[in-house]
C-alpha cells in the first residue's frame, strides 16, 4: 500500500489539546510534534541517527542559509537534503522569510518580494515567493512554508494590516509556485502561514484568506518575536480556533518547554524551535525540574545526572561533574552530550503529552509539569 501524500488524522482530544498522526511517503510524524532545527544541513552537535533516537519523528532544514551554501541547484545536484545530510524521514522547510528579516543587511521589500545582502559575503539576492517554492523543491522539501513577510514586534495596526494582506498575496502566490512543481508537488506538503501581529481581527482575516487558497496545514507565524508568553498565550486562546479543525496548526519558533506546554493545551500540534540545540551548546540543559545552567560551579562535584527522571544515553552515563568540566573546559563533546540530553527532554515531553492527551488527563499533566518545573525549590534551576 503506497503512503499517502499527506494525511492528518486525530486520535484523541482533551479539551483544546489533541493528539494524532500525519502520514507522509517518508513515514510517519506524531502529534503533537517538536522538530529539531537543522539550519544548515545538520542539527547542531547531533548526528541523524543520534537525533532519531531521541524521539524525532521530523526535523526542520532552512531556506536562507541552505541558498546561499551550498546552494540550492547544488543540493538539487547531489541528490536533494536528504540524501545530502543522510536523514531519510519527513523535514520541513522554512520559506526564508522570517530570517531575511532578521540576519540579511541592506532589505529592500516590495509587493515582488525581498531583495538582500547576504551575510556571509555581501552577495545581492532576491527572495519572492515563487523562488522560494522553487527553492524548497530543488531541497526535496516534504513540507513547504509558505512565503511570508514578519514585521517586527510593536509595529502599529496599520503596519501590521499592510504586512498581513501582502503576505496573503504572497500565499497565493506560493499555492501557484507550489502547485506548478510537479512531481515534488505530488508527493510533498504545502503550509500557509497565519499572520496579524496580536490583534485578534487581523488574524481572523488572515485565516480566512488562507483557507480560501486551501493549504495541508496552517502555521501561526509573527509570534516568538519579542512579546513574552503572556501576549503570546493571549493570540493561542484564539488563534487555533481561526483555523480548520482538521488539519495541523504549527506554532513557528516556539519555544520553552513551559511554551510548548501552554501552546497544546491551546490546540497547537507542531514546533520547532533552536533553544534546545544553542542551549546545549552554551552550557543550559532543561529538566524536569526547570533548566540547569551546567557551568555552574556547585556542578564541579555533583555526581548525580542531570535530570534524575530522564532515561537518555547521557543521564544514564555522565555526572553533572564530568558535563560541567567538559562545558567549562569548552570540549566540543561538552556541547555534543548537552544537545543530545536536551532533545531527548522536549521528545520526552512531546511523548508525555500525547500519553496524557491519549489518557484525558491533559489538565493534570499540564499542572503537575508546570508546578514542578517553575517552582520547584531545588538548587538545578540555576
């Protein structure tokens, strides 16, 4: 029997939460989902293997750095992402946009699209929606982002309402760019990006006119960018409801994994976000019971594991004292073993939440997490 192209399927509810299943050709991703970012062809400090053993059904590869090195024709040439990095499950790619924004100098927008400077070597490029289709496609994309424009936080409702109906121009212009990829837009996925800053009618607008384009998923974009988990939990008490019930809603960019919490229990089914991957790499691990900065010198001869309550390779076989050395004395392995822990935590907690989705026991799940993990007392928040 030949997988299906895209198939989202919902197994369970528990009040706003859901737990289900999208089915790709390249497997199968459970939701809801956490993907680890692999900005330039690789999960930072983590081998393929290493990422899929830590739960990842998916991960997420990125359309500005992948352009400009090695080069989208040049993945197309060597066999696509996924042979390229050796990672043979789903991935999604972001459209470039949001990060055209943030690292390009001298943007220059308009109703075409962004033109920019890399910041690698200064190289004029120009990012519109149909480059962005088609550059997703020469990566072998299974899930496409659509071509957004993300204002800053703080913007005014006029500026926030110009960016929104722009880059609702901007999806249809993707559905066309998509739709015309032929054998990559027959087997792969296409997502439209809800957008409207914090405002409640603005984003009404946006789903609406996404819905009439029609896409497999919808993502809630221009949050996570300033605003703090208050006035983003805010747009998730309405945001989800502004789109299908039946197809897979992502929160882009999130988040902590009290976010991740509070974001499920708002409807959300997919995330992606870097905090796992830099922290690690800058000495932070997340626990159960809140993060744990590993520099730390009461770490120099604590034997126990980082997180008593965590099953992963590291936990089972490295003190805090051995990872607080390692961290301190910058060994790239220090690096490495913090990574993996942390992404063995949020599949962890990912896991957890379908289990007490499944359960319908979601409230208590997400109380019990929540006290433990921001108050409990113990000396490993710090």
């Amino acid at each position: 029997m030949t997988a299906p192209r895209f198939q989202f399927s919902i197994s369970a509810t528990d009040g706003a939460a859901r737990t289900g299943v999208i089915a790709m050709q390249r497997g199968e991703i459970r939701t809801p989902a956490f993907m680890p970012v692999g900005t330039a062809a690789t999960v930072k400090a983590m081998r393929p293997a290493e990422v899929r053993a830590t739960g990842a059904d998916i991960i997420l590869g990125n359309t500005y750095h992948l352009m400009l090195r090695p080069s989208a024709e040049r993945m197309d040439r060597l066999g696509g992402l996924h042979k390229f990095m050796g990672w043979d499950r789903p991935m999604l790619t972001d459209s470039g946009g949001y990060q055209v924004m943030s690292l390009a100098a001298l943007t220059k927008q308009s109703e075409e699209g962004v033109a920019f400077k890399s910041h690698l070597d200064g190289s004029r490029h120009m990012l519109t929606p149909e480059r962005s289709m088609e550059i997703q496609r020469l990566l072998g994309s299974d899930i496409v982002m659509a071509f957004d424009e993300c204002p800053p936080n703080g913007v005014d409702r006029d500026r926030a309402e110009a960016s929104m109906l722009r880059s609702m121009r901007w999806a249809q212009r993707s559905r066309d760019g998509f739709d015309v990829g032929g054998e990559h837009a027959a087997r792969a996925a296409l997502f439209g990006i809800q957008q409207g800053s914090l405002d409640e009618r603005l984003r009404a607008h946006s789903a609406a006119a996404l819905v009439d384009i029609g896409f497999d998923g919808y993502a809630i974009g221009g949050l996570a960018v300033g605003e703090g988990q208050e006035a983003m939990f805010g747009v998730l008490d309405y945001a989800p409801g502004q789109l299908p019930a039946d197809k897979p809603r992502y929160l882009m960019g999130v988040g902590k994994p009290d976010d991740l919490v509070g974001a499920v229990a708002r409807g959300v089914d997919m995330f992606d976000c870097v905090l796992p991957t830099r922290s690690g790499r800058n000495g932070q691990a997340f626990t159960w019971d809140g993060p744990v900065n590993i520099r730390n010198a009461k770490h120099a001869e604590d034997q126990r594991p980082l997180d008593d309550s965590c099953d992963c390779p590291v936990c089972a076989t490295w003190s805090r004292a051995y990872l607080h050395h390692l961290v301190r004395s910058g060994e790239m392995l220090g690096a490495m073993l913090m990574t993996q822990h942390n992404l063995h935590f949020y599949q962890a907690l990912m896991a957890g939440m379908r289990s007490a989705i499944a359960e319908g026991r979601f409230a208590g799940f997400q109380g019990q997490f929540t006290a433990r993990y921001l108050s409990n007392p113990s000396s490993s928040r710090t």
